[in-house]
C-alpha cells in the first residue's frame, strides 16, 4: 500500500509544476514523453509532443543573418533594424509531429513594434494542422510604433491554456517615411518645405531635412529633428534651385527610408519699384481729395518701370493712422500705368491720407514703396442762409453766409428755369451771388454751398417777391 501512495505523491508534485507552466518554460524539454518512478510510469506533456519548430529563410534586413534561431524550445527572434513597416516571411516553420490533428496558436505580447503574427497557411494567429503537416509563420512590423522593441512571441496548443512556449523577440522599428513632399519659393531667398506626418505616431521624435543642388549629394540641414510638418530653409541662395527630401526619426535615432523629394529655386530679388503713384478719381479742387462722393470707391493709378512682368502684383495701401486698406491689381507687362480701382477708404477717419504703392513677385518678393497722400474731407458744409436783394433797373442779388471759401451756386426754378449763378465765400463765409434782372415777379431760388473737398450742403430754398 505505500507505493501506491508514493505514487500518487509523484503524480501530484508532477502535474502542479505542469499547472505553474513548468511542462513549457523551466524542464518539459528535459523529459521524454514517459518517466518511471519507482517503478510507477508517469507521462509528462509538453509542446515538443505536439510541435517541432525549425528556423526559416527570413533575414534581418539589410544582412543575411536569420531572424530565428533555435528549436521548439530553445527558438529567438531578432528582427534587427526595420526601416520601413513589412511584412517578414518564413520567419520559422511549425510542424505537426503528433499523431493526431492539432491546432497551433500565436499570440504577440510587449512589443508594439511588432503588429502581427499569422500562419501563411491560414493567413491568422490560429492554424489547424494534420499529422506531419506544417505551416511558415509571417510577421508584420507596425507603421504606428518605432523604436526598439522587446516582447515575447507564444506558440501554444489549440484548448490548453498552459501547454505553450514563450519566444523572446527583439526589434528596432524605424519610423514610416512623411510623404507627399513640397518645396515652395518664399522672399529673401528662403524656401518653404512642407510635408505629410509619418503614420508613425508612437516614438517619433522627429524629421531631419536633406538638402542637394543639381546632381550633388545630398545633406542633412537640420541640427535637431524638426516637431513639425514643415521647415524654412533660411540658408539658400538666389537663383539656385535646391531639392530636398526628408526622414523621420525615432527616440533612439533609428531613421525611416528617404521621402519623395521635391524642388524649388531660391529668389531673392524683388521687382524695381513703382515710378510714380497718383489719386486717380480725386473730388474737389484739384481733383485732389477723398470726398464723401468717391470715398468708398477710391481709384489709385500706379505707373510701373519697363521692367515689370505680368506676373508681378500691384498692392496699393491707402492708410490713416493705424487704420487702412489695400487692394491689389496685375502689373502691366513691360511698364506703364496700371488703376488699381474700387478702393473703399470709408472706414480711414478724416485728415491726410497716405497712398503707398508697392509691386512684388510671385515668390513675394516687395519693392521698394512709392507714396503720396490725399486729404480726405467727408464732411458736408451747413446749409447756406439766403437772402434776395432787389436791385432797380441792374442785376438782382442772393446774399447769405455759408462754409468758409465755400463755393455757391444759385439756380432759379421758379417763374422760370434759369441758372446756374456761382459765387465763393470770402474767409468768413459771407457771399453774394448775382442773379438775372427780374420785375414785378415772385421768384424762387435753390442755393447750395460746395466746400473745397468737393462736399455739397442740403439745399437752401428761397422764394421772393421782384417788386422794382
């Protein structure tokens, strides 16, 4: 009776180290399929009663070392540098060395780096294999996580939840290449370079710039990886055309395949300035005012050298104080005059007017700034008063006062039409306007005062009896 029971201890100590995983990770290797104890045979599970593991064709890329080694328990896989997401075939071999069917399962733990792990014969972390069959395994690398990675792949048998094997894996993942790169000319000579994030978004720390004229080598221009999706090369020279080209980079300094390239030529000559700059539609006396007639449509004529393009822009900038607008117009091609029209200044308060033109490149490039300024009045005068002044056998008279030097006009409507009959304010606004003879009428008159802005008052009527 006490074998039996020794027995039983055996069996028991047995199956709780099998339970812990020991049949996988610590001695299962070490047994063969059957033991004797004291004469009591045991059997004793492991992974290699199911599986034989073998190492495949798959190298680390760019070398002809394999990524893995070893047996079904001894098995390590080193994926080196990954410099692009892919997809690793016959990592190793899985097979079926049972008499009866088996399925085998992967399953990936620890390294993000590491997207996923299949059978090439079912295409998933599961496969279903007969007696002596067998099935590569793949592996994909991920597009999302750089870095180096360390994790463990787990071959395991389909329904048991502890007959498995534990693989270590190591990688170091570069981040996916930015793409869809572009090189833009900008002022000073400096030219812009944009491009689309890497899909990389775990351990990314950034993206260095490479920069070649002509068919030279190309260089690194960045001290530091750039954060962001763009970089202004700063360093140019006018009229050299540069390309460039891009990697991203991981924490750790493991670098993606080069981008897309993409060029620009460095500009950094701005257009000759403009000659001359006029107020094109100006009221008033002289033709020289912003008035409240033409201030929401203010013209401005530009005179350009002969060495103007039509591909440069006119910028006229009409400016008060802090306040001002601008609009722009082609240069003509060649020189000459260009209106740049429709201005609205009605939002500039009134007093003196500065009118700056400029002309710039399509890179952007500014010439120098022409300028000349313009009083803006917006205010009407008052209404002038009107008085009639009957004047025996002569001329008739309007008198009154209005604005200072404001110019009067008097048109009769009444008996008749007739007119008009102008006079100008003196500097205290007294006026007399001379009018037609006219006797023994009742005649009426409309009289308006004009300042030098151009502004027109409300009209003045006035109606009187020509008794002489």
């Amino acid at each position: 009776m006490r074998r039996p029971r020794v027995t039983v201890i055996v069996v028991l100590a047995s199956l709780a180290a099998l339970a812990c995983g020991g049949a996988t990770r610590m001695s299962s290797a070490a047994f063969t399929s059957n033991l004797s104890v004291n004469g009591n045979a045991i059997t004793v599970d492991a992974v290699s009663n199911y599986f034989q593991v073998m190492p495949g064709t798959a190298v680390q890329p760019g070398t002809s070392t394999p990524i893995a080694t070893g047996s079904v328990n001894t098995l390590s896989l080193a994926f080196g540098t990954v410099p692009s997401a892919q997809t690793f075939t016959n990592v190793f071999t899985v097979k079926n060395v049972s008499a009866q069917t088996q399925t085998a399962t992967l399953g990936l733990s620890g390294v993000g780096q590491l997207a996923s792990a299949a059978f090439a014969s079912s295409g998933t972390a599961s496969a279903t294999l007969v007696s002596g069959a067998s099935s590569t395994v793949q592996m994909t690398t991920s597009s999302t996580v750089a870095g180096l990675g360390s994790g463990t792949l787990r071959l395991g048998l389909g329904g048991s939840t502890w007959l498995y094997r534990d693989y270590g894996a190591t990688v170091t993942e570069a981040p996916e290449a930015p793409t869809s790169v572009t090189a833009t000319s900008q002022p000073a000579a400096a030219i812009h370079v944009g491009w689309a994030a890497s899909s990389t978004t775990v351990n990314l720390s950034g993206y260095d710039v490479y920069r070649a004229t002509g068919a030279g080598p190309f260089a690194k221009i960045t001290v530091s990886p750039v954060s962001g999706t763009s970089y202004t090369d700063a360093t140019a020279t006018d009229g050299t055309t540069y390309t460039y080209k891009l990697r991203a980079v991981a924490t750790g300094g493991a670098a993606s395949v080069y981008s897309g390239t993409a060029a620009a030529t460095a500009d950094g000559i701005a257009p000759s300035g403009p000659t001359a700059v006029t107020l094109a539609n100006g009221g008033g006396q002289g033709s020289a005012y912003i008035n409240l007639a033409n201030e929401s449509g203010v013209s401005v004529s530009v005179t350009l050298p002969a060495s103007s393009v039509a591909s440069d822009t006119v910028r006229v900038t009409l400016s008060n104080g802090a306040a001002s607008v601008s609009k722009t117009a082609p240069a003509p091609a060649g020189g000459g005059s260009v209106t740049v029209s429709a201005i609205n200044a009605s939002s500039l308060a009134d007093g003196t007017v500065t009118i700056s033109a400029t002309s710039s490149d399509t890179v952007g490039n500014v010439s120098t700034t022409r300028t000349t300024t313009a009083p803006k009045d917006t205010v009407a005068p008052g209404a002038p008063t009107a008085s009639y002044v009957d004047v025996k056998n002569v001329a008739d008279e309007i008198t009154g006062v209005a604005e200072a030097n404001a110019s009067l006009v008097a048109n009769q409507t009444a008996p008749s039409a007739s007119g008009p009959y102008s006079a100008t304010a003196d500097a205290a606004g007294s006026f007399t306007i001379t009018v037609a003879v006219l006797k023994h009428l009742t005649v009426t008159y409309v009289v308006t005062a004009t300042d030098a802005a151009g502004n027109a008052s409300a009209a003045t009527t006035a109606t009187f009896a020509d008794v002489q």
